[in-house]
C-alpha cells in the first residue's frame, strides 16, 4: 500500500520532465512532505484529441482517491487510492480507467510504516516510518490512472465543482530490498515507457507495468512526526540514524 507521499517539484519542473503541453493549474499546489488520501496532487495524463485540437499531454491538478464514474457520491475515493497490479484490469472500479485514462503521479518519494521488534506499553508493535525514494534523486513516477466523476448534485454542468478529478495509484508485490519493510509497493513507470503508458490509444498496457529494478530506490528511517497528518514539513523526510533495534528488526 501507498498511503504517504512526499510531492515538492515545482509545477514547471514537472511539466518540463514529463513533455506537458498544457497546464491546467487554477494556480500551484504547496510543497507537500505528508499527502494525504483526499489531498489535491499533480497528475501527469495525456487527453484523446478532439476536433480543434490533437492529442495532448496535461498536467493537472487532482484528487488522490479515485471516485468511479458511476459512483452516487465522492466519499468512496478514500477508499481508493491504490489499485493492485493483479487485478486492475478486470475490477469493475478500475477497468475502465485503466482501458484509456492512465497517468503518472509524480513524487519525491513515499513512506511505508515498518513493524518493528519492540512492543508499546499495550503489546502493540512500535512502527518505524521510512522514507523511499529513487537512489539517484530524481523524480518517482508513479504509475496511476484518473477519472473524471460528475456531481449530479450541481444541475449547471459549466458551474464550478461539477465535475471532480481524481486519481489512484497501482501497486505491486515489493522487491526483496524493500518487501522487509512492507509487503506491497508503488510501480514506476520508466521513461522510455511515459508515452505508451499515457497513450489512450494503447492496447496493450498491462505489459508495459514492470516492477522497480532493485537497487534502484533507497529506504531510510524518519521520524514519526510524519504518522500526524497535521505535520507537513521538510524535516519529515530527513533521515534517523539506523538504531540496532531496527536493523536487527530488519534482518
């Protein structure tokens, strides 16, 4: 599960990385080192072409938790912001949106909340918060998918609010160097594959989806200030020392 995410680049970076041909950005989303399910994040998508324009790749502004089109109200999108790898092509909340309406979510990286050996006063273990990240710095793409939910609340389908963006993230079984702190992991999506896999057109997605190469993301211990939502900062992903206990929990 990806529950946390740290998304910091400046929308004009991101649009530069990724090939954006258009912003669509009422004005830019704060640096955020604790996104939350709900949160407005950065979505990278590619819109089929219409007749005064062609295919174009956009960037927009969305909310974390995908609302199925056929949904009666928003709350389920808490619900969903994360699709397994396994079975996003055939459940009837993702099918469609991975058939043509898949982007990418850009991040700094992600946190995971590791078991530890030490217990808390109730015999519940202590969880230790990590932060993973791509190794060399760069950007993590994150393969996802949007929709585009209509509140049938609001009659007037021009006002604002009528329609709500949103977005999940496919998951994947972890690699070995990152599974020892929790089973389950976000997929990237490599560059040489960013414009197949925003293509709507493509047939054949499911094979372009391959999980991290190992090696290529690093883990490391950070404090638990991040576990309060209401913590939002850089220090969040500043790294702890490795303490023996949690080295030893990790062995």
């Amino acid at each position: 599960m990806c529950g946390r995410y740290a998304s910091s680049r400046d929308p004009l970076d991101l649009a530069d990385e990724f090939g954006v041909d258009e912003t669509y950005l009422a004005a830019p989303l704060p640096a955020s080192y604790n996104v939350a399910p709900t949160d407005e994040v950065y979505a990278v998508l590619e819109r089929p072409a219409k007749p005064d324009r062609p295919q174009q790749r956009q960037l927009r502004a969305v909310h974390w938790g995908l609302v199925p089109s056929w949904a009666k109200d928003a709350s389920i999108g808490s619900r969903m912001i994360n699709a397994r790898m396994e079975t996003v092509a055939e459940k009837p909340s993702f099918r469609k949106a991975f058939a043509s309406r898949r982007c990418i979510v850009p991040a700094d990286g992600y946190y995971e909340w590791y078991a530890t050996s030490q217990t808390t006063a109730k015999g519940k273990p202590v969880k230790q918060p990590f932060f993973i990240r791509p190794r060399d710095g760069g950007v993590l793409a994150m393969a996802g998918l949007y929709e585009i939910w209509r509140d049938r609340s609001i009659e007037d389908a021009e006002a604002p609010g009528a329609w709500r963006w949103t977005c999940t993230v496919i998951t994947t079984t972890a690699e070995d160097d990152l599974g020892r702190i929790h089973d389950r992991m976000p997929l990237m999506v490599e560059p040489d594959r960013w414009d197949d896999w925003l293509d709507p057109t493509h047939p054949a997605a499911l094979t372009l989806l391959e999980p991290a190469a190992p090696g290529r993301l690093e883990a490391y211990p950070v404090s638990a200030l991040v576990s309060n939502v209401r913590n939002n900062g850089p220090e969040l992903i500043e790294p702890l020392p490795l303490t023996p206990a949690i080295e030893e929990s990790l062995l």
